[in-house]
C-alpha cells in the first residue's frame, strides 16, 4: 500500500484485511480499528463515509505494525469492555470479551436487588473488572488491587476518564494481603496459564508475563486465593474468578475444598471461563 498514490478507503481496508489474515482471526475487524484509528473517527462513522473516503494518512504504518504481531489494542491505545472505552498498555492485559462473563455472572446472581454496595477487584491490571462493576451499579464503591505499580497507573487514568475516580480506590498489594473487609463482590482474572503453554507473539511478546503465566499447572494464583475468599464474602455475596476453558474441574476444586459453593459459567463460545463462589 505504501507503493500507491491515493487509492480508496474502501480498497486500502480490503488489501490490509486480507495482509492481516496471516497474523489475526479478525483480519476485517482489526483493519476497520486500525483506519478509524488513523482517520480519527470512532469505527461506526467510518464505515458509514468509507465509500467518501480516501486511504487515511498513517493507516499503512499501522497495518505494519499489526503484522509484526502488535495487538490492535496497543496499536490505538484503547479497548471497549462492558460499556467503558479503557486505555490499554503494554503494563496491562488487554481486557477480553470472554472476562466480561463475570460481570454477566454477577449481573444475574444482584438480579432483582439493588446490588453490591462494596467490589473488589483483584488483580485489577487496566481497572476493567472494577470499572465495569462499578458502572454497571451506580452506588457501588469498590476497591482494586495489583501488585503493579504501572498498571495500577493505568487503572487509575481509566478511573478518571470513566467519571468513576470517587468511588474506586486502587491500592498496590498482593491479593488479600492488608485486606480486612468483607465485599459483596470480588471480582479477579488472574493469571492461569502454565508456564510451559505456548502463545500466540501477540500476547507473549507485548502482554505482561506476571499476569499471564500461574506457575507449572497454572494453578498458582488459586492456591493463594481460595483459601482467603470466603473471610472476605458478605453474607450474600458472590466472587467470579476467571479461569482457563480447561480448569471448570481443578480450579473449581480449590474453592470447593476451602467450604465454597462453586459453579461454572461459560463464555459466549461456550467454554468454561468463570467460578461463582459462595459462603455455604
């Protein structure tokens, strides 16, 4: 594309969509991110002028970055979760559609009452799960730990530019250690993923390994949060942890035998993606 004079939108979006097949399961979609990206238009508006439109300045820059395995979130800088538009770094997992099946978990168990009034968040990385709870229930307050400084400066640049920054608090910290209260809910993704599996270069080489990887089984992060999460349930309450489409039986028997009420919830490609924990 770089070779061409002013060709169109439309036959720019074409050629990078079927370049990009060699490094995305999304080719059309991340083609469509990285123009309105570079047109500065949102996506919806783009593919309505697209036929108006000239190849915009940069696109082609952008697309050589995707096929080096950049992810798009990177690329633009962004990502919609739930009903947020978050900023993304590389000091933070990109938030994922699957992870919004603990808001959907939650959604259904608060159905009918006014809510959770206290969230935590474990592991918060971008802020997502917080975020996303905390507008998904507008008197709710909440709390979000991570061990990561960068990233908890990306939580809070969210917070801020979410209207969300009175009522999350975001703390450095290892899981439940400091943490006295009972929540309502707790929210945590995090990293399930042995360190032997093999990854795609787009999230191994730009996506944070502490918040990946989960020791030989992947397994780790569990053994260090089941036996603290039923102290810190509200009578009532609920936790949604994410876990890997291979773990509904081993993570789920962690919980268990730490005296939680455990069951699974699958993603929108039904695979296993979330426990539901609760005090018996």
């Amino acid at each position: 594309m770089n070779s061409k004079e002013s060709i169109s939108a439309a036959e720019a979006l074409r050629e990078a969509a079927i370049r990009l097949a060699a490094v995305s399961d999304t080719p059309r979609l991340d083609a469509e991110l990285l123009m309105a990206h570079a047109a500065g238009l949102e996506r919806g508006a783009l593919l309505l002028r697209l036929r108006d439109m000239k190849e915009p300045e940069g696109f082609a820059a952008l697309v050589e970055r995707r096929l080096a395995h950049e992810p798009v979130s990177q690329i633009v800088g962004t990502r919609e979760f739930w009903t947020l538009t978050l900023t993304v770094t590389r000091d933070v997992l990109t938030p994922r559609p699957d992870s919004e099946t603990l808001i959907e978990a939650a959604v259904a168990h608060f159905a009918g009452s006014e809510g959770p009034k206290r969230v935590l968040d474990l592991g918060t990385g971008s802020g997502a799960l917080l975020l996303a709870a905390l507008s998904q229930w507008p008197s709710a307050t909440g709390i979000g730990v991570d061990i990561s400084g960068e990233a908890l400066a990306v939580a809070r640049g969210n917070a801020l530019r979410c209207g969300l920054g009175g009522r999350a608090e975001l703390v450095e910290g290892d899981w439940f250690a400091g943490i006295e209260e009972r929540f309502d809910l707790i929210l945590a993704n995090p990293p399930y993923i042995a360190t032997s599996a093999v990854l795609p270069r787009d999230v191994v080489d730009y996506e944070p390994h502490g918040a990946l990887f989960a020791g030989p089984d992947g397994l780790d992060a569990y053994r260090v949060l089941a036996p603290n999460m039923g102290r810190h349930l509200a009578s009532g309450g609920m936790a949604a942890v994410e876990i890997g489409h291979d773990q509904g039986v081993s993570a789920a028997a962690l919980f268990a035998a730490n005296g939680l009420g455990v069951s699974v919830f699958n993603d929108l490609g039904g695979r296993q993606r979330c426990l539901k924990l609760v005090r018996l």
